[in-house]
C-alpha cells in the first residue's frame, strides 16, 4: 500500500508508541514476546534462527497458547488525552500464530490512576503476571471500560494481509487509557493509535508555565508539508530524543540542486529551494525559545533553518498563503549532529497557533522544540472572552525563489554539542544517503 492509499487518519499523531510517551501498563502473559514490541517505531523484522529460552523469538507481543479460562489482554496508556481518529493492527511475520480477533476498549482516566497498575520488570519475557498483579489491575475496572471497537477478525502476517486499518467516526470523546483484547492468544506485530492530543488550558494550569507548544504531548501536530521521503516531519515534535535518522524528518535530494555547487558573493551555497512543514500549536502562545536539533544527521543536514508563525481562528485545513506567516527565526544556519538553543535571535514571539519550519536546501532534523507560554484570553465579568492579543506585524516574508541568490544565514549564538560526540556514538542505520 503506497503513502497515497493509506487511510487519512493515519497522518494524524501516532499516540500509542514508546517513543510518543505510549506505555504497556499491565499485558496478561508475555511468554514470547513482551507487550512493549508492538509499541516500538520501527517495522518489525523477522529473524528465522533467533531463539530465546521461552521459544522463537518475534518482534511485537505474543503470549502462550492458552491452556487456561479467558483470552489475553493488555492495558496501554497513551501519550496524552486524544482523539481517536482510527488504528493499526499489524500482524506482519505472525503467520501462523497471530492473533485471530481483537476488540479495544478505552476510558479517560486520571494520571494518578497509573499507580494503580503494577510495576513492568524488564525481564518479563516467559512470564505471566502473579495473582496479587491481576488484583491490583482490576482496580481499575478495565473490563467495564467504553469499547470503541468491537470484536474484529484479523488476517494471518503476510505481505498482502498483515494491515488491519480501523476507522474511529462514532467515540470521539478523549481518552488516556485503552485494553486491547486478544481472543484468545497469539500475536501482534504493531499495533498504533492515530487522534488529536487536546491540551486543556484553564485559568489553573496556565499561569506562566512554559512548555513545549510544538509537543505532541501537548497537542501540536503536522497539517501539511513539501516531502517526507525518508523521515516524516510529524518525528520532530515527539517528547523523545531522536534514536536514528529515521526517527526524524527527512527529505529526498532536491533535483533543483546546481551539477557544482558553489558559493555567493554572500558567503553562502548557492543552493535554492526548500522544503517546508506545518504545525499546528497545541494552544496559543507567546514564543520564548526555539531549539533546532540535528542528532544523527551528520552528512545531510540543512543549510539553514527558518521558523515563521502564525494565528489561524476556526479552521486549519485550508491552505496558508505566504503572506500569512511572521518570521520568529530568520535563515538560521545548522550544524550538523548538534543542538541549536536559540533565544535572543527570536525576531517575532507571537502570539502564535501555527508555525512554518523551512530547512533549506533539503536534508534532515531530528527534532524542533518550540517552548513558549499560554496565551490566555480575559473571562470579563459577563461572561465574554476579551483577548489581550497584541497586534502581530503584518510584514510579508519574502520567501526565496529558485533563481534568488540566497542571503547570508544567521549566526546561532547559543549552540549546544549532543549528548554524545559523532566520535563515539555508532551512527545509526538508515536507508536514505
């Protein structure tokens, strides 16, 4: 199934997963494979002589045949309150043991409802949960739980029958918390969650707190954007540090490029055009910092970064024009395998609901942090929302055409290493060059 063919739900924010802030709260058995593996990012790989102790090694969740009462469940907590717009079972390499039918059932629950469940140990392969687990577990009354979607046949892991898509249109309430149900056993390769993390701002919460309002924890999320060849733009907005390239956004080589590169008589490449994505905020905010991160893309990081914003009211599917957008943070020039921190070089702060990341010519980032603060409406006395909105410049920002000599890059004054040196962290595998 080509990137054009696959259901529109699945370009919203992947909620489920590890690297999202998904977690396996509580899985009924993890004989073979512990529930965790159908969380991970990656496609799940099949290794025929890979063998644990307990069996034949595989890359998801896959419990023992079940020779007791019930059928096998887990308990999964997503990475904020969402929106479920829809799912993916993937049974990929489970061929003869994949699970044959699943429900999921979700409810909305409090953070503190986590300490309810007991603790994961990472060594939980061969082993099912102890009777005083089931117990704690079942405090949380999971099997009472809201079922969004009811029992569902699944197909056998090959390549043309691993997918099973299922669309949410009727429980569009926001949920914290699902249970995957397995009838009876067996194993799945991935299973993903796609929706609409909702950040609630009230009067309490928003103060003067920063946080990070690109985050997809905090409900920011990809509209659109130019290409995502090798690495999708909705990975820069993930709570996680960057594992590989992959785990990034990165686009094919501009077939634009010149056959020699060469440099202006502005010290720059001459290098044009661009690449573009588009985020939408999760609320409205006044912008205090900004921080460009290229870990892992040591040869193809962009030349230079741009950052624009700006406020959109009701409705975020049509098109922006470019004379919508305020510049926040002008041609940066990057770095590669590094850290940006960037704050007095801020041109605009908002407030803003929307922003532009440009990276020119082409290339790859690991992650864009966005940190800023809530920008709050007055409650006057009769009940109407009186905004403290100040006027946004209303600048048109020139964008480059392909026969424009480029201008000189800004200079990031603040710029911090990784964590790790390219000199001594192994440089991840990736299919693009």
């Amino acid at each position: 199934m080509t990137t054009a063919e696959l259901p529109e739900f699945t370009q919203c924010t992947e909620v489920a997963a590890l690297s999202s802030g998904g977690k396996i709260l509580f899985a009924s058995d993890d004989f073979f494979a512990a529930a965790e593996g159908m969380l991970k990012d990656t496609e799940p790989i099949f290794i025929p002589e890979k063998f644990t102790e307990y069996g034949k090694w595989m890359d998801g969740w896959e419990t023992r045949r079940k020779r007791i009462p019930g059928h096998d469940w887990s308990i999964i907590r997503l990475a904020g309150p969402t929106s479920i717009k829809g799912f993916l079972i993937d049974t990929a390499h489970f061929t003869g043991n994949y699970v044959p039918k699943i429900s999921i059932q979700a409810a909305t629950l409090p953070p503190s409802a986590d300490s309810l469940a007991p603790g994961r140990k990472p060594d939980v392969i061969g082993r099912a949960p102890s009777n005083r687990d089931f117990d704690k577990i079942a405090r949380l009354k999971s099997n009472e739980w809201n079922t969004i979607v009811p029992m569902t046949e699944l197909k056998p892991g090959y390549y043309d029958t691993r997918y099973t898509y299922i669309q949410n249109t009727e429980h569009l309430d926001k949920y914290t918390h699902l249970r995957l149900n397995l009838y009876p056993d067996g194993g799945i390769a991935r299973f993903r969650v796609y929706g609409d993390i909702e950040l609630d701002v009230t009067p309490e919460t928003i103060g003067n707190t920063i946080i990070d309002v690109i985050g997809m924890q905090n409900g920011g999320r990809c509209l659109s954007y130019s290409n995502a060849h090798y690495g999708h733009p909705k990975n820069l907005n993930k709570p996680s540090r960057g594992q590989c390239m992959a785990d990034g956004w990165e686009t094919a080589r501009r077939l634009d490029r010149p056959s020699i590169i060469e440099m202006t008589d502005k010290d720059v490449l001459n290098a044009p055009g661009s690449e573009y994505a588009i985020f939408r905020l999760g609320t409205t905010s006044t912008i205090v910092s900004v921080e460009i991160d290229t870990n892992h893309f040591k040869g193809n990081s962009p030349e230079y970064v741009t950052i624009e914003g700006t406020t959109r009211r009701g409705d975020f599917t049509t098109t922006f024009d470019d004379n919508d957008w305020t510049v926040i943070v002008d041609r940066i020039k990057v770095q590669p395998h590094k850290l940006h921190v960037i704050k007095k070089e801020l041109k605009n702060t908002g407030p803003f609901n929307c922003v532009r990341i440009t990276m020119a010519p082409d290339g790859g980032m690991s992650r864009v942090r966005i940190f800023g603060q809530v920008f709050a409406e007055k409650i006057q006395s009769n009940g109407t929302n009186e905004t403290n909105e100040p006027d946004q410049k209303n600048e048109q920002n020139e964008k480059n055409e392909t026969n424009e000599t480029p201008e000189a890059p800004a200079e990031i004054s603040e710029t911090t290493e990784t964590a790790q040196s390219g000199s001594d962290q192994k440089q991840e595998n990736s299919t693009s060059d």
